[in-house]
C-alpha cells in the first residue's frame, strides 16, 4: 500500500514536471504555434509611420529571423505576426526568473505605415501556478480566521495572540508572494520592453534608446 503510493506520488510529479518543462520549451519556441502561445498579461498599441509592411519583411532574413542586441524576432507571413523573444538562449547566463514574457506582435498595413499590437504573455504554468499559489494561501488564511472565530479561540488572551500571530504569518507569506511577482514580472517587462525599442528601431530605421 506504501509503496504504490509513494509509486503515484513519484509518478504524478514526474508528470507535473514533465507537462510545466514541456509548457516553457513550446513558449520559448520560435514556431508559429508559439507567436499566438501563452498567457496574456497586457497589451500595447503602437504604429511605424513611413514603414510600409513590405518593409518591415524585408528586415527579416529568409528564415524570418532578426537577431537583436537583447533578443530575437521571428516573422510568420501567413499570420502577419512578430514573436518576440528577449533571449534567444534558452539556457543562460542572466538571471531568470519563473515569469519570463515574450511579445506576440500582429501587423496591419495602414498605407505608408504599419500598425502593431503587442501582446505580452506569460507561460500558461507560469500564470496558473501563481493563481493556485495565491488561492491556498489566501483561501487557506481567510479559512483559518473563520474556523478559529467559529470555535471560540479569541476568548482567551493566548489564544487571541495566537490567532492573531497565526493570521499575521499568513497574510505575510502572502504580500511576500505579491512583492516577489512583481518586482519578477518588473523584471522581465524591462527586458522585453528594451528588446521591443530595439525591434522597433530595427523596423523603423530609428535609433534604439539608450540603457
């Protein structure tokens, strides 16, 4: 009985890592499949004046590949797409963090310009696991609260302290989880930010601002 639990247990977690493994190599993919791929978070509006779409495809080589100073862009004539990738390597150097983004950028042709629509995503582990993590925590804290209130534990002075002890913890562990995914997801805006100006300069012959 021990054993073929401990057998479930091991083989639903080699499952798990398989399926989050498989979940980041497909975002980081540079296919077609990848550009519309993962969880959007935002979006931006943009527009090339004096670059016509005809234009833009010639700043690709034939593989549609452009190869930028702090990323790499693929183009998908079909889907008159763009992915976007900060960093070409899957394994490197930098630090990463469990929030990387990448930009689906959609082109539409606007007479002598080009209008863009980026979409920033996340990996769809990424995103879920971070709302599961949230949910038990919050879920488990506000559940705590309700069942010691529920009990009667706050009518004594060391269970009050202990309740609110307990409370606190949970509500620490909580901004913890908050302050590490944004200054995480701050993180990796700014580098898909700086690999999109460099895109941008790339596709409108202008100059990639300084950073």
């Amino acid at each position: 009985m021990v054993r073929a639990m401990l057998l479930a247990g091991v083989l639903g977690l080699t499952l798990f890592l398989a399926l989050v493994l498989g979940d980041w190599f497909h975002f980081t993919s540079l296919t077609a499949a990848a550009s519309r791929y993962g969880c959007g978070i935002a979006r931006l509006d943009d527009r090339l004046p004096l670059t016509p779409f005809t234009f833009v495809i010639e700043r690709f080589d034939r593989d549609g590949l452009l190869r930028l100073p702090h990323g790499v862009a693929r183009v998908f004539l079909e889907q008159r797409r763009i992915l976007l990738r900060p960093q070409y390597q899957f394994f490197s150097l930098r630090f990463r963090t469990a929030w990387p983004l990448n930009g689906s950028i959609d082109l539409e042709p606007d007479g002598d310009a080009t209008r863009v629509t980026c979409i920033k995503r996340v990996p769809w582990s990424s995103a879920l696991l971070t709302l599961l993590w949230f949910a038990v925590v919050g879920l488990g804290t506000v559940g705590f609260v309700i069942a010691y209130l529920a009990e009667g534990g706050p009518m004594s002075l060391s269970g009050a302290l202990m309740g609110l002890g307990i409370t606190g913890l949970g509500f620490l562990v909580l901004a913890f989880g908050v302050l590490t995914v944004a200054l995480a997801v701050r993180l990796e805006d700014h580098r898909l930010t700086q690999a999109y100006h460099e895109l941008r300069a790339a596709l409108a012959r202008e100059p990639a601002p300084s950073r």
